[in-house]
C-alpha cells in the first residue's frame, strides 16, 4: 500500500456528487427564503393599510371635536355636520349612521374610502327621552374607514371598522 504524501492530502477535494448535494441544499434553502418575500411584502402593505385607515379615523374625529368646541356657531347635531363639510375640514357627513352601502362611500385624497354621519345621539339618557341635556345636547359621531376600494367591492364597508364618539355641544345663547 502506497503511504499518502503531503501533496496528495491537499489535492484531496469534494467529489461531484457531494458538490451537488451542497449545491441542492443550498438552493432548497435559498428557495425557502425567496417564499417568504411575499409574505412580508403583503403584511408590510396589510399594516400600511391599517395605518392610513387609523390616521384618517383619527383626523375626522379630531375634526368633529375642534368643530364641536365653536360654542357661537356649533350649537346642535346640524351645525356640526354642517360645519365638517366645510373648509377647512371639507369631509361628506350624513345625518345617521344609514346602511354600510357603496353608495354612501367617500374617497379621500390618502386613499381610503369612508363613510361618515353626525347625529342626535339616540342613547344618551337625558330627559324627555331626546338628547338634549339643559343647554347640552349630545350628538354622535361615527366614521366607517376603510383602505379598499369601497366602489369596486361591495362588501368592503361592510366589514370596515367603525369608530364612534359622543361630542357634547353646548347652546350658550
């Protein structure tokens, strides 16, 4: 038997079935990284999504609380709806909360789509049965939002989140 010389160690490689092998493993596992790319990409667009529709629920309610506080020109459910279709909020309010239909959706400049209304609040306990308060009246605002084209799928308001606040307007006259 013929004894190995240090040159014969170093000329020592892989063979080519365990150079293909590598080369498999290798792409099966780049593969598997590849698949979740889409993924990612389409929770990353699912959260961007949430993030307008949140900002944009977030606006309007803000809106309808700084409209609420003008205590001279704000002093029921009317002039409030009347004063968020104007500059400088300039949003399409309806006077109830109606059916989630396609109809009644809205486009936005940021792209969602929403469904909004400023009304008497019929659940506040007040007396008489109305919703007025002494000089206080309560109304409810409510916005439905939602990032997918409202217009084109008939059921994307129908499962949109709905965010609701009470705003008290108060009559100092």
């Amino acid at each position: 038997m013929k004894k190995r010389t240090l040159f014969d160690r170093i000329r020592a490689g892989f063979s080519l079935i365990e150079v293909n092998m590598a080369i498999f493993v290798l792409a099966g596992g780049a593969l598997a990284l590849l698949g979740l790319f889409p993924l990612g990409l389409r929770e990353s667009l699912a959260a961007r999504n949430e993030m307008r529709v949140a900002a944009f629920a977030e606006r309007f309610i803000n809106a309808a609380r700084i409209a609420a506080s003008d205590t001279e020109n704000v002093k029921d459910a009317d002039d409030l709806r009347s004063a968020l279709q104007s500059a400088p909020f300039n949003f399409h309010v309806m006077d109830d909360a109606g059916d989630a239909e396609t109809e009644n959706a809205e486009e936005d400049d940021s792209g969602v789509f929403y469904r909004a209304w400023v009304m008497e609040d019929p659940d506040w306990p007040a007396e008489g049965g109305g919703a007025k308060l002494g000089t206080k009246r309560i109304a409810q605002v409510g916005v439905q939002v939602t990032a997918e084209n409202a217009k084109q799928n008939k059921r994307a308001l129908l499962v949109a989140p709905m965010y609701v606040v009470r705003v008290v307007l108060e009559d100092r006259n």
